[in-house]
C-alpha cells in the first residue's frame, strides 16, 4: 500500500469511527470524575467582571492540567479598551474549572491575542502576548496614526508552577518587530514547542503583522493588502527571542492574518492562516517550513479542501497518536460564524475532508488541545444569539 492510500485509510478509518458517535451536548455536573464530562463552560459573557469573554487559547500541561486561556473585555466586544488577558485552571481533564485569575492585566489598556505553549523540556509554560493602548484600533495603527509605544507591543511571560503564578509581562518587542511593521498579533491560539529534528525544544509562535505602503505609494486606506505572515522563536525556554521567516508579499492576493502552527510526523512545520480579505478565493492559507519555522518552504498558498470556512481565525493540531491525522476546527457556514465543525488533513495537509460539526448554533474563534492518547479538547466561542456569549469546552474522542 503506498503511503497516500495509507494516509485515505487512516481518514476514512476515523471518519467511520467519528461518524458513530452520538452528539456531544450533555451538560455534565460539578461533581464529575476527571476525564468522564462532555462539555463545560469556563466562560460566560457578563460574569466575573467582564462584559465578553473571546481569543480561546487552551495548552495542556506536563502533570496534566489544562491551562484555558481568553481575553477578559471590560467594555464590550470591540477589539481595543480595557482588556486582560486571564486563565481558568482544570485539574479534571475540562470537567470543573478553578477560579478565574488575570495573567496580563491592561489597567484600561489592551492586552490580549494569548499563545501560551508548554516547554516540553522543562515544564515551564510560556505565554506570548500583544498589547496596544486601549485608545487606539487596529485601523489607526495599520495607517500609521498611532505612535510606536502606544502602538502594538510583544510581551512574553513564564510559569514553573503549573499555571499558578506567571512572570510580570516583559517586553520583547525590539527582538520580534521590525520598524516598518505597524500591527502585530501572535496567534492566536496555542503555540508550537517542536519535539522532533535539529531544532527539537524550540518554542515557535505563529504570527501576523501588517506593513507600511512600499516608499511612494501613498497611504490610501487600503491597509488590509498589507497584512503579511511571519513566526518568532526561542531556543531557550523563552528567554531570548529571535524573527523566524516573514512572509512579505503585500500583494493583496493572500493577505496571511491569524496563523496557527503544528508539527507533522516527518518533522515539517504546517501553517494555517486566515486570509484577510485577499482577493484569492476561499479564505484560508497554508504553508510549510522545514527548518523549524526559521524560513517558509514556499509563500502561503490557497487552501481549497477550506472553503467553507468563513473570515475566521481556526486551529490545527497533529495528535501523537500514531495514525491520527491532522487536525483543524473552524465555524463550517462560508457566509456566517456559524457551525463549528472539525477537518482531518490528507496528504500532510494538502487536502482536508470534514468529520463531524460539533454544533450548529453562532462559533467563531477556537483552539485545540491533545488531551490523552484518545481526546482531543476544543475550546471555542459560541451561544445562541451570538457567538461572544460563552467559551465552551467539548471532549471529542479520537477511535
């Protein structure tokens, strides 16, 4: 058998098995054992001092513990004001929810788009950030109305204790941002700690940012065909930071936006982007690195087997199940936030085929996580007016 029929057999193999599983909408009680719960609800919109909770970002620690993280929005659910970025802990596999801490506090300023990944050397957990002031949107600082250090900031934060207890934010956005840069977000969404090859412990965070007009080109509000790609890394443990590849088109055909990251088995580093508005069709890009994220092997190309997908952020994650494919979630409605729903990878990501929706009510932003050998976890946003009115948690098994 060749390794692509190989590869078809694995998917429709998990698709049988997927296909029969009941839908998963039982509301579990607090007193659940660990592991054994569907769905919880770490986040609803209105409580613990928030108007709108949004940005899902959830990693899965060394002992176990899953680590959720969200932008807590104070004023609403625009994207500037006063926002922190906070974190519920789950000792239980997703089940019950510790109480809510703040790990990056904007004091009326914002702080959000959280990457936190898990040191697979050490333990360590490290979380990447952005923050900008919160009197400023992402249309000023893409037309270079806002100055530099009211504009969009890189911070970066550690925990040795399992999630209790963060680092103060320290800015490392000298090392990352390049002068002509203007916006700048990390993920969102969980970042990638590489286990396999020469670059094995290094810590790679997706990324975007837009760039200033080429010189000459006036300034004429057409700011989004200047979105671009790019990854920053740390080969210690997050102390040190360095560029990765940076994607530099600016052609307004892919404009490469919110990025998330996985390892393939043959070692390669995948890419799934959202595309802001580029003239290609569909609204989803992907692309490969082979020496662990410090170039792209090509720029970002079109992902068709995508097309459902609306303008959206999603997440990939490769499972180290053996035989489990690559995966990705993402609202399912082309037109609408609407249906989140899940994809396996063919052919290292070439091509995607759908395995099941996991609900048909408003979801927007999502990120995923391995829980053992056999679940994965999916935190994403959704309710039932809109999509910012809960971040809901959901067990999916693996066959």
């Amino acid at each position: 058998m060749t390794p692509r029929s190989r590869s078809h057999t694995t998917v429709l193999a998990l698709l049988t098995a997927l296909g029969a599983l009941t839908a998963l909408t039982t509301r579990q009680p607090a007193h659940a054992a660990p592991g054994t719960c569907e769905t919880s609800v770490p986040y609803v919109s209105g409580q613990g001092g928030y108007a709108v909770y949004r940005i899902p970002a959830v990693v899965r620690t060394r002992p176990g513990t899953l680590l959720a993280f969200a932008e807590g929005r104070r004023g609403g659910a625009q994207d500037s004001g006063d926002i922190d970025v906070v974190l519920r802990r789950s000792a239980d596999g997703g089940c019950t929810w510790d109480p809510l801490t703040v790990v990056a506090a904007g004091h009326g300023d914002t702080r959000g788009n959280p990457a936190p990944v898990v040191d697979p050397r050490t333990g360590t957990v490290v979380l990447v950030t952005c923050g900008n002031s919160g009197g400023v949107t992402e249309a000023r600082i893409m037309r270079g109305e806002v100055a530099p250090e009211r504009g969009r900031r890189v911070y970066v934060q550690r925990s040795a204790d399992d999630g209790r207890h963060f680092t103060a934010p320290r800015d490392i956005t000298d090392a990352v941002k390049r002068p002509d840069w203007r916006w700048y977000a990390t993920g969102p969404g969980h970042a990638l700690a590489l286990t396999r090859g020469p670059h094995t412990g290094r810590l790679l965070i997706p990324a975007n940012h837009s760039a200033a007009p080429p010189a000459g080109s006036p300034d004429t509000g057409q700011e989004a065909r200047y979105y671009g790609g790019h990854a920053l890394y740390s080969d210690d443990v997050g102390h040190t930071w360095h560029l990765g590849f940076t994607d530099a088109g600016y052609d307004g055909v892919t404009n490469a936006n919110e990025t998330s990251a996985a390892q393939l088995p043959d070692g390669r580093v995948y890419l799934a982007a959202r595309d802001q508005n580029g003239t290609a069709p569909g609204n989803r890009l992907y692309g490969y690195s082979s020496d662990g994220g410090l170039t792209l092997d090509r720029p970002y190309a079109v992902q068709p087997a995508l097309n459902a997908v609306p303008v959206v952020q999603g997440s990939v994650l490769q499972p180290d199940t053996p035989g489990a494919p690559l995966l990705f979630s993402a609202p399912s409605v082309p037109t609408a936030r609407r249906a989140l729903a899940l994809w396996a990878g063919t052919d290292a990501g070439r091509g995607f085929l759908p395995l099941r929706t996991l609900t048909d009510r408003p979801s927007a932003y999502s990120d995923l996580v391995q829980l053992d050998a056999r679940h994965i976890g999916v935190l994403y946003e959704t309710g039932t007016d809109s999509p910012y009115e809960t971040l809901e948690f959901r067990r999916v098994p693996l066959p």
